[in-house]
C-alpha cells in the first residue's frame, strides 16, 4: 500500500525557527524520516489543546507540510481547527517550545496550550 501525499499550498504556516528546530532534533536522533505531527484534543482549561510529537508513521489522510526538509504532519481531525494556523517555536523565560499562532481560537488560556472556538 503506498501513501498518497496530501500537498497543500498552505493551510498551515511553518515558521522557519520551527523548521530550523525539527531540522535540528531530527539530526540529533539520527532519524530521517522523523517528521513533527501538530493535534488537536479536547481537554484543557480552554476546551482544546494542542499536541506536538515526532512521528516516522504517516498516515494517507495526513496533510504534510514540508519546508526546507522538515515535514509538519497533521491529521484529519485536527486540521479543521488549525486552518489559517502558524506552527512556530520560541524560546524564552518560561523554556523552549513548539506553539500554534491560531487565528480561529476566540480565546486561549495563560499557558498557550488550550484554546476555544
């Protein structure tokens, strides 16, 4: 069975320090096909939260989103929420971490984890 792969012009935006980051910890793991899947869960105080993960699995209703050799992956479910979305990573007091720039949440929580449609 081969994977067909969704291309999209861009539904998702991937800044280029979350390309720089995945480009990086992928090398650190000696693991090319390593791609960052983004989702989307209920929960959180905000009704919604975002994942983040590293997969070598890509499903054949993913859409991919690749930039410069770093591949965003992200599943049906969660897609419709993260339309229009930047994926970006920032460093700062509070740590490292991969965020969602999310123009569809009408709120979000402190944390920036957990947001509301």
């Amino acid at each position: 069975m081969s994977v067909v792969q969704q291309q999209v012009a861009s539904p998702l935006f991937f800044s280029d320090s979350a390309v720089a980051k995945v480009r990086e910890l992928v090398e650190e793991e000696g693991n090319a096909d390593l791609k960052l899947r983004v989702f989307v869960t209920g929960g959180g105080c905000s009704g919604f939260q975002y994942g983040f993960s590293f997969d070598d699995n890509q499903d054949e209703d993913d859409t991919v989103i690749e930039k410069d050799g770093a591949v965003l992956l992200v599943d049906p479910m969660s897609y419709q929420y993260l339309v229009g979305a930047t994926i970006d990573y920032q460093e700062g007091l509070q740590g490292s971490q991969f965020v969602v720039q999310n123009p569809n949440a009408s709120s979000t929580c402190g944390c920036g984890s957990s947001f509301s449609i």
